[in-house]
C-alpha cells in the first residue's frame, strides 16, 4: 500500500472521490486547519501525518458552502500561499483531498491517509461488517503514520458522542476515543478537527472536553485547545507528549504573533 494514497479505484461507475465528503474542501474550515497545521509544523521538524476520515457523501445538505473568504483581501493576508492554492482548487472545482495533498500546502514529508473510513451506503453492511472495515481502516491508518510524530485526525463533525455508537452507519462522522489512544501509545502528538453544536454554550463545550482529554490523557501531557471563529466554530485539540511539547508550544505562541491570532483563541 502507499502510505500517501491509499484511497482511490472505481465504484459502480463512479470514481470513489465523488462518492466522499470532498465538498468541504476548500472551505473556511479548510482554511483555518491547513493555516494552522503550516504554523504548527513550521520550524519543528516534525513529520505531520493527516489522518482524512473520508465519509459518504451527504450531498442533500449544504455543507462546503463557506468559501466567501476565497474573495476577502482581510482573510487573504493571514496565509497568502494557501490561500492561492485553495482558491484555484475550488475555481477549478477540483475539491477533492487528493488535490489538496498535490498542491505540496504541507511539509513535502507530511504523509496523507484517505482510505475511506465506513463502508459504502450501497454495501448493506450490518453491525459485524462495519466494525470489520473500521478496524481494518484503524491499523491502516497507523501503518501509514508509523514514522509521523504529529497526527493530525479529520473527521466530519469530530470527537464521539454518545447518541452515535461505533456500529452506527453514522460513526463515520467521529473519531473514538479509543482509536486516538494506539498513536498517543506510540509516542505521537495529536491534533484533532473538532465541530462544535449546539447542545452546550461554546465554554461549556469546551469544558467538558478538556476534563475528558485530561481523563484519558497522561498527566504530562500538554492540552490545548485553538478555537477558530469565522462561520461555525471549530475546535482543534493538541494532545503533545513531553518530547514534543516545548517545540509545540513555541508554534503555539507564534499563531498568537501571527495575524491568525484574529481569528483563533487558545486556551
């Protein structure tokens, strides 16, 4: 297998892009995560994995609609590079991850996992075969980022949560707890895309979160968490083990120099 394309082929007629969640590419949500894994990554050495968790396609809703920043000087300026390579991504409409990891917006060593993570709607798959695939999809996505020292996982609406256990055809959306534990183990930093709802005022979100990262998470751990405000808000935890905390916080305190302070509070 390729570590840096393992997703690709045909089904029943159509390419497996177009089967997948690739609307959100380009999006400001986009933006804001690939702005700050470039920040974060900068100067550090660190081989950054990005861990896609490519669902179906859910075309019956609007979500990937937010690219109004494509054509704002102000958000232009926090990242000008990326912005010219996500602006002729969507002009082009080439949305799609695979052309996210062509156009080189990360480290050249970064290694892209994009092995779709549920199986196909068609597919009829019970409780057994779901749980098979994900399992087989979790220890690819570890043997690809193997020699990674910061993860970096994307799913599409973040952490789990108790109303969408793992054998529901919609844990796709979210990454367990359980699935983040093998790469901390190992000896690697996490990050992780995290969408905020409306169960719970912002703080309180937040809250709850962080007590349940600290739960799982050794002590020396250093937990942060950037929230990012321009549309939805968005999450991002950083889980950083001792041997790459120092590193992580100075990229920390950077983002806080830089103009992206603007739009990111880190707590």
């Amino acid at each position: 297998m390729n570590p840096r394309a393992a997703c690709g082929g045909v089904y029943l007629g159509r390419s497996m892009e177009e089967l997948l969640q690739n609307r959100y590419v380009g999006d400001v949500g986009d933006y804001a995560k690939y702005g700050l894994l470039r920040i974060m990554t900068a100067d550090t050495g660190f081989r950054l994995g990005v861990v896609w968790c490519l669902f179906d396609d859910e075309s019956h809703n609007d979500d990937g609609r937010h690219i109004g920043y494509l054509k704002d000087p102000i958000m232009r300026r926090l990242d000008p590079d990326l912005h010219r390579h996500l602006t002729r991504i969507v002009t082009q409409g080439r949305r799609s991850v695979k052309a996210v990891a062509r156009t080189r917006i990360l480290p050249k060593e970064t290694v892209f996992f994009d092995r779709p993570i549920a199986t196909p709607p068609n597919a009829k798959a019970g409780r057994v075969e779901r749980a098979s695939h994900r399992g087989a999809w979790l220890s690819n996505a570890m043997r690809s980022t193997s020699d990674c020292d910061l993860i970096f996982f994307d799913p599409d609406n973040g952490i789990e949560t108790k109303s969408v256990p793992v054998h529901s055809p919609k844990s796709g959306k979210y990454i367990f707890w359980d699935e983040l534990m093998p790469f901390w183990e190992r000896g690697q930093s996490l990050l992780i895309y995290h969408h905020l709802n409306r169960t719970a005022p912002i703080e309180r979100q937040a809250e709850i979160l962080k007590e349940k990262f600290s739960l799982r998470f050794a002590a020396t751990a250093e937990i942060r968490c950037f929230l990012f405000r321009r549309g939805s808000c968005r999450h991002f935890w950083l889980v950083a083990n001792r041997q790459h905390a120092y590193k992580l916080m100075l990229r920390t305190e950077a983002l806080l120099q830089s103009p992206w302070r603007e739009y990111f509070a880190v707590e």
